[in-house]
C-alpha cells in the first residue's frame, strides 16, 4: 500500500523587525493506512490533523491570553488551508457518485 502524507506547514505570523525569523514548523500525517471512503477512516483523519494543528500551532496556558489569540488564529489558518486537501483525498477514495443538482 503507498503511504500518504499530508505535510502541514505554518509559518510564524509577526515577528520582531531586527529577530531573526523563525523557522516554519512542519507535522507529518500519516494517512496511507486509513479507508478515507469509510466514515471511521474520515474521522480518524480529521483527529490526526487536528492533533498535528496543535503540535505546529502551539499550546500555550490559558493564563497567556495573547498566545492563546495567536493559537487559536493559527489554527483557524491551518484548518482552513487543510480543508482542500482533506476533501480531495476523501473524494480519491470514494467510488460513491457526485450529485450535481440545479435551480
């Protein structure tokens, strides 16, 4: 079976003017061994990305509400940037019909 992978790479949003810039952190997500056609497949992946958006993305202490602001911005950002992805892989694996309807 080929594995898959759905590389998640943010970049850090505001840095200092003069402070070197910071590295883009980069998570792996394995998918190759999930049936995307399957709804368990579907939601095994969606809690892997989201695991994976954490990790890139930070934790930071509900005391740091700042940090907290800039979590939650980037993963927003991610998920956004995922949705595509995710779609396309789930559609490449179902062999069920696309229903195209009309007004």
């Amino acid at each position: 079976m080929t594995k898959f992978l759905i590389p998640i790479l943010l970049l850090s949003a505001a840095t200092p003017a003069l402070a070197e810039p910071a590295a883009p952190v980069t998570s792996f997500v394995q998918v190759g061994d999930l049936d995307l056609a399957s709804q368990a497949g579907q939601r095994t992946l969606d809690k892997r990305l989201s695991q994976a958006i954490v990790e890139v993305c930070g934790d930071p202490s509900p005391a740091d509400l700042a940090g907290q602001n800039k979590a939650r911005s980037c993963r927003s950002d991610a998920r956004a940037r995922l949705n595509a992805e995710r779609d396309q892989r789930i559609a490449r694996a179902s062999s069920a019909p696309i229903v195209v309807a009309a007004r």
